[in-house]
C-alpha cells in the first residue's frame, strides 16, 4: 500500500506545483516595466487612507509581503528600515502591502519601529492587479515582490523574486542606476 500511496501523493504535489506555478506566471506576464503602475487607495497602519497617484513626483517602493512579524518579512522590512534613510535621500517613498489588516500592520509597525506605511489590501485586490497575489482554495497571501514605480507614475523595476536579506540594498542600487540613466 505505502508503495502505491507515496508516488501518488508526489505525483499530485508536482502536479498542484505546476497549476499553481503556470497561473502565477499567467499574472506576472501583466504587468510591464514602462506601463503605468495601477493606482490605488488602501488604509495604512494608521488608519490614513494612502494613494498611489498622492506620491507622484516621487520614486515609490511598493513591496509586497506575505504575513506581519514572520521571519522573512520582518527581516526585509527591517531591512527597508535601516535604509529608511538613504532611500529618502534618493526622494524614494516606501509602501509594505499585504492582506493583513490595519491593526496587523500596527502592531508589526510598532514593534519592529516602522517609519513608512504599512497598507491593507485585505480584498486582495491591489495584490492581484499588481500580479503578486497567490491564492489556492482559501489559502491567500501577497506573494513577496518589488514595484519599483518612478515620478511619472510607470514601472521601472519588477523584482518577482527577492531575498528579503539583501533585497533593500538591491532596490537602492537599481534607484541610483535609474537616476543616472535619466529614467
């Protein structure tokens, strides 16, 4: 029985692996460096209604995370904290998302000493217009991934895959190269 029931068990993973890895890079296949980045209007942590189109003039990071206070999202959004500074510098606003609510986002604001927005896309909706939204069954998250969205409101970096370890040092680089190329 064992011999018949493991290869079977395998054999659907693999299978639920590739439907859920081809629908996801159906999502990714949207959204374009040089398109206008989707606006949109969430709450942040704060209960301040934030917009995309109330940045304008200014570089955004728009990262998207999975959960509040787990290891590798507290570890990336550390990260943007500690480079907080120097990411203004460069006239660079950052914006977390996730579907965690406003009080989520507090709490993990207030513990880990956030200085920018953390916003609640509990729907989804920004999540999934933007690509990053992973769903199976009942079970949804914001897949972890970087907008970078430059003053005139277009993309200008898509970062589908990020090591939440070094992902702030990246998005500072590739903003500098940015600027210089006059983008």
């Amino acid at each position: 029985m064992e011999k018949v029931v493991l290869p079977l068990i395998m054999g659907l993973g693999l299978l639920l692996t590739g439907v859920v890895s081809y629908h996801a890079r159906a999502e990714e296949m949207e959204m374009t460096v040089g398109t206008t980045a989707p606006d949109f209007s969430l709450v942040d942590q704060n209960g301040s209604t934030r917009t995309l189109s109330g940045l304008r003039n200014h570089w955004v990071v728009l990262y998207f995370y999975p959960k509040d206070d787990t290891p590798g999202c507290t570890k990336e959004a550390c990260q943007f904290r500690d480079d907080y500074s120097v990411l203004k510098q460069l006239g660079a606003e950052i914006l977390g998302v996730s579907l965690g609510s406003a009080e989520s986002h507090d709490k993990f604001s207030k513990k880990f000493s956030l200085p920018f927005p953390l916003l609640a896309d509990t729907e989804g909706s920004v999540a999934k217009q933007y690509g990053a939204l992973w769903k199976f069954g009942p079970i949804r998250f914001a897949r972890r991934q970087t907008f970078i969205i430059d003053p005139q409101g277009r993309i200008a970096r898509i970062y589908r895959k990020v090591d939440p370890a070094a992902h702030s040092q990246e998005v500072i680089e590739a903003i500098k190269l940015l600027q210089q190329s006059g983008h």
